[in-house]
C-alpha cells in the first residue's frame, strides 16, 4: 500500500500540491489522510473515490472500505480556507 501511494498516487496529486498518507487499515479497511491542495478542496471527495479508491482496488482487490479521515476545514495549506 505505501508503495503505491509513493510511486503512483502521490506523484499524481501532488500536481495540484496535494499528499496522500495512509493512517491505518484496519480488517481490510484503509484510512486515508488527504493533505495539501487536496486538504479542503471541493474535488477531494470525487479525487479520493474516481481517482484514488479505483487505484487502490486495481492493485489491491482485497481492500475493504477506502475512509477519508481528513478534517478538511484545519490545517497548514488547505485548498480553500
């Protein structure tokens, strides 16, 4: 999973100056942080779910729930404050 997000998801979002970083999985489960540009963007739902979540599943079929557990109205470099 970290290889994933470092090779392929990262360099993708980070176009937009956005991170990804896996917080926790849990029975299959994956818990997402989304961080940067994708940290209060109004995409972030649609990137986590067209983008990121059908990557995952492409590389990874046994992946459960894909959660984001961003608090999307804090942080250092949200998108939109």
């Amino acid at each position: 999973m970290i290889d994933l997000l470092q090779s392929q998801i990262n360099p993708n979002v980070s176009s937009h100056g956005g991170f990804v970083a896996l917080m926790d999985v849990k029975n299959n489960d994956v818990y997402l942080q989304l961080g940067g540009g994708c940290q209060g963007c109004g995409m972030a739902t649609v990137t986590l779910r067209s983008g990121i979540e059908k990557m995952i599943r492409a590389n990874i079929p046994e992946v459960g729930a894909v959660i984001d557990v961003t608090d999307h109205d804090n942080g250092m470099s949200p998108y939109y404050k």
